[in-house]
C-alpha cells in the first residue's frame, strides 16, 4: 500500500510564500517522476510542476520564476516553494508520484490567496 500525505496549505495574501510538503510511505522500490498538479473550481486539473529522477525541472508558464519544485529522495518527499503567491494560484494542490508500475495521487491541499 502506498500512501501519499501532504501538507502545508493554507491561507495567505497575495505576495507572501508557502511551502507544500508530499511524503510517500509504503512498498516503494523505485521513485520516477514526482509532481504538483492544481484544480481551481471549475477548471480542470493542470500540471504546476514536475521533476525527474535525475533532478530535471519543468513548470507550467503561469508559475515560473516564482514556483520551485525539488525532491529530496532518501525521505521521498517533494517539496513545492511558492512565491510572489497570486490570486489566481488559489486551488486544491495534489502531489503525484510515478512508481514504474503505478502512479499515485495525493488527497489534496487547499491553498487560497488572498488579495
């Protein structure tokens, strides 16, 4: 079973930063790809960010310069820094986590920003 938890949501004005937090626990043998993924109401699902195995980073355009995403792989965890926080950066955040055989999905975690 694995298992996907994350943290560090919240409610903060436009400006300031935070920091989301995604560990995996479980039967794991192999880490590929880990990423953050959003869902604003009423939108569908996009990609923020992503990083490989290898460390190679990839951010959707509405959040580069601002959003950096790592992974520190003896905890399996993967991080998401934000900040210049927007508006419209307020959604659910999921971590995602591709293990050769299977992927996972966090359960989510809300961030609002405030203007």
């Amino acid at each position: 079973q694995v298992q996907l938890v994350e943290s560090g949501g919240g409610l903060v004005q436009a400006g300031r930063s935070l920091r989301l937090s995604c560990a995996t626990s479980g039967r794991i043998f192999r880490i590929n790809d880990m990423a953050w993924y959003r869902q604003a109401p009423g939108k569908q699902r996009e990609l923020v960010a992503i990083i490989t195995s290898g460390g190679s980073t990839n951010y959707a355009d509405s959040v580069k310069g601002r959003f950096t995403i790592s992974r520190e792989n003896a905890k399996r965890t993967v991080y998401l820094q934000m900040n210049s926080l927007k508006p419209e950066d307020t959604a659910v955040y999921y971590c995602y986590v591709d293990l050769g055989f299977n992927d996972y999905w966090g359960q989510g975690t809300q961030v609002t920003v405030s203007s």
